[in-house]
C-alpha cells in the first residue's frame, strides 16, 4: 500500500510542478514578422501627433513619458513576477522603476535606455515583464515597448519632413524677394 500511495504523492508533486511552467513568451512580432505595439499601428501616427501637440518629443525625457503614457492608455494585462496588473499600475510601476533606478545612479539617459533597461524584465526574480493582449497571446513587454519607440521615431521624422516642406513653402524664393 506504501509504494502506491508513494508513487502517488510523487505523480501528483510532478504534476504540479510541469503545470507551474511558465507559458513561452511571444516576441513582439506576428508570424508574419510583423511588429506588434500595445494599440493598432494604423492609430499610432494620431496618438503621437495627439501627444506631440502637449508635450516635447524631441526630448529624451518626452520620448520616456509617452512610452509610459502609451503603457497607461493601454487597457491590457501586464504580468510582473507571475502577477497581473492593470495597465494604469504597470505605468505607474515602471515610473516608480526609472525615478528609482536613476537615484541608485544607474544612467538612464535616452528611451532606448528605458527599454533596454527598465522594461527589460524584474532584477528580483529574473523574469521578464509581459503583456497579454488581446487575443490571449502573451508578449514579453520589452520588445512591444521597443515596437512602440520605433513607431514613435518614424513618425517624429515624418514630422520633420512635414516640417520641412512647410518651411521651405513659406519661405520666399530671393527671386520673389527682389522682385525679379
């Protein structure tokens, strides 16, 4: 009767711990390869044109807050050391993380540093942050984020074109200015 009950207690000990395995991370891209962002990529162009109009994103510090703002606009599932979050508390997190991370006196310089470094996954346990979206599919939350800047560079220089062409529309030619 032992060996039974023993076999049994080690089947179920087994079972437990092949059910507590992490579920595989997505990478931030479709099968397709495309990237996959934390809203659609079509609406990105009038979320940043929205955000650029009341905040600097030319700045390092501006190009962070969107990111953060983008987490918190979000409405989806961020895991953090197998725990779900809000979107609202995942920025708030990660805004916490960086004004902390910055008084130990690590650089985080640049939104690429904020990526790579800060949304790269908890220094306690090792895990990666993730996110779920939603089709059910679970992303690691790093390079969603890194989708996000890149998104947020194109358009930005899509800006300066625009910017550009304006300009250079609005200037006079120097024939027009002398009247010749």
């Amino acid at each position: 009767m032992k060996p039974k009950f023993l076999y049994f207690v080690l089947l179920i000990m087994l079972l437990g711990c092949a059910s507590n395995q992490p579920t595989a991370l997505l990478t931030g891209h479709t099968l397709e390869g495309a990237p996959i962002c934390l809203d659609s990529r079509d609406n990105i162009p009038a979320v940043v044109r929205k955000f650029f109009n009341s905040r600097d994103l030319t700045t390092e510090e501006g190009k962070i807050d969107y990111l953060i703002e983008r987490v918190r606009a979000a409405h989806l599932t961020f895991i953090r050391n197998r725990v779900e979050y809000d979107s609202a508390s995942a920025a708030t997190f990660l805004r916490w993380k960086l004004n902390r991370w910055k008084k130990k006196g690590t650089k985080i310089e640049t939104a690429q540093d904020f990526v790579s470094i800060i949304s790269s996954g908890s220094t306690m346990s090792g895990r990666p942050y993730s996110i779920i979206l939603p089709d059910g599919s679970r992303h690691n939350l790093q390079p969603i984020l890194q989708n996000e800047l890149d998104a947020l560079n194109f358009c930005l220089k899509q800006y300066a074109v625009e910017a550009d062409n304006t300009k250079s529309k609005a200037t006079p030619s120097q024939s027009g200015v002398n009247g010749n």
